[in-house]
C-alpha cells in the first residue's frame, strides 16, 4: 500500500519498533512523532506514491521508503524494514517490487 495510504501514526511506531536493529555502535536519538513527520515523512523528496508499506491486521510490518530528485528523476532508496515478527517471508521484497512498479 503507498504510504499516502498509511496510517502515519501506526508506520511512526513500526519505525520506533525497529529503531533497536539499526546497526552502529551508539545510540540513537529518539525522534518525537512531529520531528519525524516533518524531517522523514514529509521530507519533500520523500514520495508518498513511490513508497509503500506492506500492512496485516490493519498495521504496517515492512516497508521501502523512496526519495525522488525532482531536477534528475533518480531516486534513491531511503530505508527497507520490517518488524522482527514478521521478517523472512519475503515482505521487504513485496515493498521494493511495488517500487519498482
């Protein structure tokens, strides 16, 4: 499903949910749901068509976020994830194919 589609407040905590798999070595900054609408979710290279979520039950559990240089057209993938109880069924995948749709 495209992420303008989404419920943005159940993809914010999917995003919380996998803050904890990130690799590095220090912790990351905790974002507040208005920081991170504004700097990720509503980033204005960040395409809302271009980017999906695979949802169950009404949440979303993966997703492959797409930002998109309006002046070259080239796009750039932003992040793909999923939530550890869903991981290796092949959700990621289903997310970067609707991309690439």
């Amino acid at each position: 499903m495209p992420y303008a589609e989404v419920d943005v407040l159940a993809l914010f905590a999917l995003e919380l949910s996998l803050r904890a798999d990130e690799p590095g070595e220090d912790e990351q900054r905790q974002l507040t749901f208005e920081e991170w609408r504004e700097d990720l979710f509503d980033a204005p290279d960040l395409t809302q068509e271009g980017s999906f979520a695979v949802v169950s039950s009404g949440e979303p559990v993966s997703y492959a976020a797409l930002s998109v240089d309006p002046s070259t057209g080239r796009g750039r993938n932003e992040r793909t994830a999923t939530a550890a109880a869903h991981r290796n069924r092949g959700l990621a995948t289903l997310a970067k194919l609707a991309q690439l749709r």
